[in-house]
C-alpha cells in the first residue's frame, strides 16, 4: 500500500489533466446511507426497487417518502475530509470532478463546477414537464408537508430531477464527462462501479492512456483490470495522498 500510493502520488504531481469520479462511499463517512453494503436498505426496499420509473408511476407517494427521508438525513450531514481534499484539488488547472452522488455535499465543501452524472436530490421538476414551469429547479424544503409534492405550476406533481435507473444521462453532461476521460490519472473513488453508464468512464479512461487508480474499502469488479488500488477508507486515502501532494 504504501509504495502504490507513493507510486500514484508521484504520477499526480507530474500530472496536467486528473479526472476523479466519485460514489456513494465518498459521503458515507458523513452518514450518508450507500446503496450497496451495510446500511443499503430503506425499510424493505432496495434502491434498484424504488430508483425507476415504473415505481414512480406505481406508487410516488412510496418513492417520495424514500427521497423525503434521504433528503432529511443529508440536510443534517457534513461535508467529510475527502470531499475537502477533492473541493482543494478542483482549483488546480486541469482537474475535473465527476460525481454520481446525487447529495450535493461535493459542492458544499467548495467543489465549483462539479459534473452530477445522475442530477442532483436538492433539485425537482415537474413529473409532466408542464409548459410553465422551468426544466428543473432547486427546492430546500425539508421535510414536504405533503407527499408526493404538487408542481406549483400546474397543480400536478413534481419528481426528482435525479436520474432513475432505465433513464439516459443528459448528454451534454455525458459529453464532457467523457471528453474528461482524456487525462494523465483517472481516480475512481468510492464506487462499487456498477451502476453503467458512469462504471464505463474508467475503463474508457484507461484505453485513452490514463493512469487508472481505484480507491475503495473493498475490491470491484473493475479492480483487477485497473492500474493501482488503493484500498481504505477515501476519507484517509486522500487526505494522505493531499499530504503527499504538498510536500
Ligand atoms: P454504491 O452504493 O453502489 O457503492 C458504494 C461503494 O462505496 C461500495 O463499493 C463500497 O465498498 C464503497 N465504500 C463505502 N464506504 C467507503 C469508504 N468510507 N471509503 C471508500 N469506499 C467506501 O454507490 P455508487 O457506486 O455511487 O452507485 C450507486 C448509485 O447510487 C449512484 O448512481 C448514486 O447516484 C447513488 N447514490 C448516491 C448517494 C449519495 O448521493 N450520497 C448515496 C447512495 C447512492
């Protein structure tokens, strides 16, 4: 361990574009339940069952309370020691922070222009995409009086501006995320890395020639094919790769 991180440390000094791509794990030291391991489910539901469409159709009452009670539980979060390092590294030229966390903790640590592959829970939108109300639009309320949410345009319900599974990314956002696998040292931190599209940029990242670097508690299916694993806990990984970085 120490030698990789010593070995990847190197390679990030020297390097003129970094590309991190982060996951649920980034968050969990701040008490932010990930979908998968420990801590997974919300009451007998797993988020594959309540993330779609087709439950939202069924049910959004359902899915709503899920979203209501996750958006309580990260309003009282705190941004952790690894989305600081990542918010002091998005001032460096070249750096780029995609995010598949839908919590918005990247942007309260200071991350600016963070790309959210799967939109964010702090924003909503109409569920019919009713003519007068914007694309998408932020809402803080915590908790909703009432479940599911009306659209304040057209009486109807809004949704979360999130991306669910079976729904595309939006592809200006997928476009530069890509264009962002085009680096010297692609870190993938705190992902099970299998939730595609987002799994696919790694691997896309390393037939461009990156360096490609995981850092997670446990090995994944993309581990055996990338360059270094770092394996622990990200909020102690990076703080010591940023200590490294600075000396
Ligand atoms: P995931 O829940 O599938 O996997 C989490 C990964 O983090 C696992 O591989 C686990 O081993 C690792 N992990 C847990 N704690 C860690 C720590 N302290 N240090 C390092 N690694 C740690 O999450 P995912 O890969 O992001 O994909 C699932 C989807 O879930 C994403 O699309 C995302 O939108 C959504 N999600 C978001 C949040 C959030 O916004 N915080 C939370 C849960 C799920």
């Amino acid at each position: 361990m120490e030698s990789a991180l010593e070995a990847v440390a190197e390679r990030l000094r020297g390097a003129a574009r970094v590309t991190a791509l982060t996951g649920a794990g980034v968050s969990a030291a701040s008490g932010v339940p990930t979908f998968r391991g420990d801590g997974g489910l919300w009451r007998t539901y797993r988020a594959s069952e309540l993330a779609t469409p087709e439950a939202f159709e069924r049910d959004p009452a359902l899915v709503w309370e899920w979203y209501d009670w996750r958006r309580q539980t990260i309003a009282a979060c705190e941004p952790n020691p690894a989305h600081r390092v990542l918010a002091r590294w998005s001032e460096r030229p070249g750096f780029t922070l995609i995010t598949q966390n839908v919590d918005g903790l990247h942007e309260r640590a200071g991350s600016r222009d963070v790309l959210r592959f799967h939109g964010s829970i702090w924003h909503v939108r109409c569920r019919d995409g009713c003519a007068a109300s914007p694309a998408s639009w932020r809402d803080d309320t915590v908790p909703y009086p009432a479940l599911p949410p009306p659209c304040p345009y057209c009486g109807g319900i809004i949704r979360p501006d999130v991306v669910w599974f079976g729904e595309t990314i939006d592809p200006d956002v997928f476009a530069r995320c890509s264009e962002a696998t085009l680096c010297d040292v692609f870190l993938a931190v705190g992902t099970s890395a299998v939730v595609f599209p987002a799994a696919g940029l790694v691997h896309e990242a390393k037939r461009r020639g990156a360096l490609t670097v995981e850092i997670n508690v446990e090995d994944t299916p993309a581990s055996p094919h990338l360059d270094a694993v770092l394996q622990g806990k990200v909020e102690d990984v990076l703080v010591e790769l940023d200590a490294r970085l600075r000396t």
